[in-house]
C-alpha cells in the first residue's frame, strides 16, 4: 500500500495556510485527526494551558503489540519582516518545484507525510500500535505540550518503545541523514564574591578575580568524558567573564561568569555540576551560583528502530543515512526518558526558522515514501 502523494500535498497545503504561531494550534491537529478518523485512530484531547496536544492511538489488535509514536508539532516561528519574504508565508506558493510557506520543512511536512503513511500503513496488516503526539509548543517554552504529555503517559503507565519525531534533520538531501540524539545542556551564572579595596592595599582586600582565575583555568582544561561513537565529547564554554568597577585602582567586589555545558550522555548533569563544585571549592572560591539545565541527552543506538529507518531510506533514496547527534534541541529530549527508542526523521533543515522557508515536493513525496516504508519495515521486524 503505498501513500497517496496528491492527498498528502493537499494536507501539507493546507497545514501551511493554518497561521499557526506558537502556541496557537490553528486547528491543524484538527486537520490531522480528521486525516486519521477514518483508519481506527481515536483521539484524546490532552490541551494544557492553552497549548493543543493530540494523542490519538490506533491499536493493531494483537495482544502486547509494541506501541510507535509519531511526534511533532503544528506550531511555527514568526516570520520576521514580510518584506523579506518573496511570497505570503501562510499562502502555500510553488515555484518550480519548490513549495514556499512557514513550516513548509519545520515541520507541517514532517506530520502531514507521517498522517499519510499512517493512512497507508493502517490499509496493511500492521502488527504495531501506532499513537500520534502532537503539540503546539515546541518552537515556544515546550512546557505544556510534549513535556506535559509524557508526564500524563508516565502516570498512565503507558510505555512507548519506539518515536519516530518528524523534524528536519536531512542535510543535503532527502534521507541523507537522520538523528539518533541529541546532546544535554547546563550552564550556569556564577558570582564571586570577594572583598573591593584599593590596589595599593591588597591585604585589606579579597579579589574575587583572583580566586577563580586559576579554578577557571582548571575547568577549561578539564576533560570530561571522552564521547562515543556517535557523540563528541562533552564541552565546557565559558561565554560570559565580567569584573571591575572601571577604576583602575579599585580591586573589584564580585565577578561574574557564565558557562555551560554541552554534554554527551557518558556523562550526566549531576556530575559535572558536582565537579565543578569541588574545583571551586578545592579553590577556595567564595560564590553563589544559578544553574540552569535546559536538556537531558537522549541516545539510541544502533538497533531495531535505527535499522528500519536505515533500510526504509535506502528502497526510497538509495543513501546509507548518516547517524547525527548534532543540532540544538528538540522534543524527542521528553520522550526518551519514558524508556522509548527516539530517532528523528524529516526533510532538508537548510531554510527552517528562516525567510522563504521552503521544500521541493520531490523531496515531500520521497519523505511520505520513507515513512510509509519505516512503518512497513518495523511491523516485520517486530510481528
Ligand atoms: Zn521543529
């Protein structure tokens, strides 16, 4: 069973035509529950704070079939100045080829070629349960949309084992590349406190400089993990360094530093919090400090789902994918830790979050085809 390519392009025109600026859904997860009424998906309304979540679930009727999420979001970025944009971003324009609008590739592409490959794939004898989750906060503070549906599944006890997340992850070309994680963020503000004087009398003085000077020096050289296959090692960047009172014979009172860290997942948050504690104070440096932890890493490596998403690229495009841990962050991060699977798989991300946003419909027919075939593949290799 293949996907319907003209009926798929008429959902992603009309997602696009949906203003859908965070939080506002728009009713494109309408649009999609209406797509997937007809093939046994049933919907809940899980809406939160004013942000739209879908979970719509389609079980195969096989008893402790293995449950595969389809995740994304309906909501886009602003579009900046209009000026720059060559056609309306929420009027769907094709010019050679090409299909103009905001969230053309991030990402009312991705969901509308995974609505259509779900469709086709329910005409199958499927042996997998097949739930869609889909938000309309991603692009904004993500708390109330996926983060808060995967605490509701946590509380349920409902278990998925593999999500396919439908952002744009293709470098290149389509089915170049796909993501197998993403690395975890934590920084800090950090204050130092010392005692200001004057430069002549240091004695009377505490220099906060001084003091984390040489902790800073021992950070920056730290090695913290040595990464693995597929995750660089984890990095410690200090971005900020402010100090002084513009005086030149003024030792200052306080510094200000700010640093983070991009992690892999050998190492954890914990830790490299706990260490940089123990610098600072084997340093004796005085401070306060405001930590703040935006991302835990999530990592799936190489196996069943991986696989598919392989072999499902290659009958469509006849790449060998590249397995990526790079990029910033996405929802796949609230969904991992329920003890799921994650890949993410989607079009070309050259244009998203810019002006002209845009998608060549080759690429969308090949990218319903891929997931069509990433469906197929993973019911065999799980029936
Ligand atoms: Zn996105």
């Amino acid at each position: 069973m293949t996907v319907d390519t003209a009926a798929a392009r008429g959902l992603l025109l009309d997602l696009i035509a949906r203003r859908s600026l965070t939080p506002d859904d728009a009713g494109c997860s309408q649009l999609l529950a209406e797509a997937l009424a007809p093939y046994g998906f049933e919907h809940e309304w899980l809406n939160h704070n004013g942000v739209t979540n879908l979970w719509s679930l389609r079980r195969c009727g096989r008893a402790n079939a293995p449950l595969v999420v389809l995740a994304g979001h309906t909501d886009v970025v602003p579009t900046g100045d209009l000026a720059q944009w060559t056609s309306d971003p929420f009027v769907p324009s094709e010019r050679d080829g090409v299909l103009y609008g905001r969230g053309a590739a991030d990402m009312k592409s991705g969901l509308a070629a995974m609505t259509c490959a779900a469709q086709a794939g329910a005409q199958t004898d499927l042996n997998i349960d097949l739930a869609f989750l889909i938000t309309s906060d991603e692009e904004g503070p993500a708390r109330d949309g996926t983060r808060y549906v995967a605490e509701v599944l946590r509380q349920r006890g409902t278990q998925p084992d593999y999500v396919i997340v439908g952002e744009a992850t293709a470098d290149e070309q389509i089915g170049d590349r796909f993501i197998v994680g993403r690395r975890g963020s934590i920084g800090c503000n950090l204050t130092v406190h010392g005692v200001q004087g004057h430069v002549a009398y240091p004695h009377k003085a505490d220099n906060p400089v001084h003091r984390v000077l040489p902790a800073l020096t021992e950070l920056a050289a730290t090695i913290w993990d040595e990464g693995n296959a597929d995750f660089p090692p984890t990095s410690f960047q200090i971005s900020n360094i402010n100090s002084g009172t513009g005086a030149t014979n003024v030792i200052p009172g306080q510094a200000e530093v700010v640093f983070n860290f991009r992690y892999a997942p050998c190492s954890s948050a914990e830790q490299l919090k706990q260490k940089v504690i123990d610098c600072l104070d084997r340093h004796n440096v005085r401070y306060s400090a405001d930590w703040w932890h935006t991302g835990e890493p999530y990592y799936t490596p190489a196996g069943r789902l991986t696989e598919a998403a392989d072999k499902a690229i290659g009958q469509v495009t006849g790449h060998k994918p590249l397995h990526f841990t790079g990029g910033g962050t996405s929802d796949g991060r609230f969904l991992a830790p329920l003890g799921a699977e994650v890949i993410e798989l989607g079009p070309v991300s050259a244009s998203i979050h810019k002006f002209n946003e845009h998608l060549k419909l080759d690429d969308f027919d090949a990218l319903c085809a891929i997931h069509a075939a990433l469906l197929r593949e993973l019911s065999q290799s799980l029936g």
